[in-house]
C-alpha cells in the first residue's frame, strides 16, 4: 500500500512539473514592462503626481483676479381676495410670481505679504515631492518584481534538482528491494532507502508549493489574473562590471529618496 501511494505522488510530481515547463515563458524584461504599465501603486501614484502638477497655478496661489458671479431665481404662488370700492369681490387662487436677479464681481488681492508667494512656492515644492515620490514607488516596484522574479528562478531550479532526487531515491527504493529479494541485502536497506524517498518526495513538495506562491505573488505584482501561469529563465544573469564605489556615486546622485532628503536639508539651512 506503501509503495502505492509512493508511486502516485511520484507520477502526480513528475505531470506537474511537464505541465510547468510547458507553459509560456516569462522574461524579466516583460516582467517589467508589464510591472510599469499595470501596477496600482505606481498608477495611483502617477495621478497623484498629474494632481499636484495641476495644482500648481497663480490662481490657486491668490495671484490673480478672481471673478465671481451671482444668479438667483424668486417664485412664489399666492391667493387673493379683494373687494372693491363698489362692493364686488374678485378671488385670484394660485397665482404665480417668479422674478430673477444676476450679479458679477471681481476680486483681486494686491499684496498680502507675500502670502500669495509663500503659497506659490508650496505648491511647486508639493509638485516636486510628490514627483520624487512617484520615483521612489516605481523603483521600489520594479526592485520588488525582480527580487521576485529571481526568487522564482531560484525555486524552479530547487524544484528540478528535487525532482532528480526523488528520481534517484526511486531508483535506490527499487535497487534495495531487488537486492533484499534475492538475499543480497537486509530489511533495513529497503526501509532507509523508503524513508529517504518520503524525504525527497516531501522536500519536492515543499519547493512546488513556494514555487506556487511566488508566482502568485508576481501575478500580483503586475496587476493580473494571479492563477496566470508562466515559467521563468533558467539562470539569473550577472553584471560583472559592477563596482561599489561606482553603485554609491550612481546612488548619491540618481536615488529620489537620497536627492529629496538632500534637498530639505539645503531648504532648511
């Protein structure tokens, strides 16, 4: 019963792992461009950049005249009677009455004490924030899909050297059991061999389920269907020319995070 359900897990294993390099291959390159055209945070983020560079106008500073205008509409239904001076009555039930008045103004504050400047300049600086901050989102999600991304690299290559381990404790469950049959090994040879399977099978296991969640979680991060399938490449390329000093002068002068903090210390001071 044992070897049964052995077996079955085995085959189970190895239709999951075809079906899995059958599916579309995903590039880190497409990885990222789908990551910049679909992911919330950085959409969200791009509008509220659009806001503040909207905002940022004379007339929401105080600079310039502001018109204003007025309409207003008066109805009123009314019933009479009169008498006249002859002695007739004369009744009127319902009548209507509407009249209509209009207006413009025009307002413009000359100086407030440099308020309207003041105002000016906080609108650019909440620009200019806000810009560096859409910056920060769409680095922090491109970092977020390739760390992601060569996770999943590195559990499809675990998932294939489980496979071969299981492979291989497979063939040793049944080079132990040939053995034990023609009196050439012990009981205990055939059980080892058994337990190191239900090792293997349960290591494989494991490594399909990160493999599983992983992929998920890129799903998510490119705004799509998270069951979407995919395989990844096989191998995680190096860039060989890369140099500390270099990654702290390219930091120092491009990271959003590093310039804005530069910049309210400089304001500050």
């Amino acid at each position: 019963m044992r070897k049964g359900v052995i077996s079955f897990y085995i085959v189970a294993l190895v239709c999951f792992f075809q079906t899995s390099t059958a599916q579309e291959k995903l590039t880190l390159k497409e990885a990222v461009e789908i990551a910049l055209e679909r992911n919330f945070d950085i959409r969200l983020s791009e509008n509220e950049v659009e806001i503040a560079r909207t905002n940022v106008s004379r007339a929401n500073a105080g600079m310039i005249p502001v018109a204003t205008g007025t309409l207003g509409t008066n109805a009123t239904i009314s019933n009479t009677r009169q008498t006249l001076s002859n002695g007739d009555q004369q009744e009127r039930n319902g009548a209507r009455n509407s009249n209509m008045n209009y207006g413009v103004g025009l307002s413009w504050t000359i100086f407030d004490g440099f308020g309207m400047f003041a105002n000016y300049k906080a609108l650019q600086e909440q620009q200019r924030l806000g810009e560096a901050q859409f910056q920060v989102v769409v680095q922090t999600a491109i970092s977020d899909v390739i760390a992601n991304y060569f996770e999943i690299v590195k559990q499809q290559q675990d998932v294939e050297a489980s496979q071969t381990a299981v492979e291989i404790s497979r063939l040793r469950v049944n080079n132990a059991q040939t053995r034990f049959k023609l009196g050439r090994a012990a009981k205990l040879e055939v059980l080892q061999a058994t337990v190191d399977l239900n090792t293997d099978t349960t290591t494989l296991l494991r490594n399909i389920d990160l493999y599983k969640n992983s992929k998920t979680r890129l799903n998510e991060l490119l705004a799509r269907d998270l069951t979407t399938d995919f395989v990844v490449e096989d191998t995680i390329p190096v860039e060989g020319s890369l140099a500390l000093a270099g990654l702290k002068s390219s930091a120092s002068q491009q990271n959003p995070v590093i310039l804005h903090h530069f910049n309210n210390a400089r304001n500050t001071y």
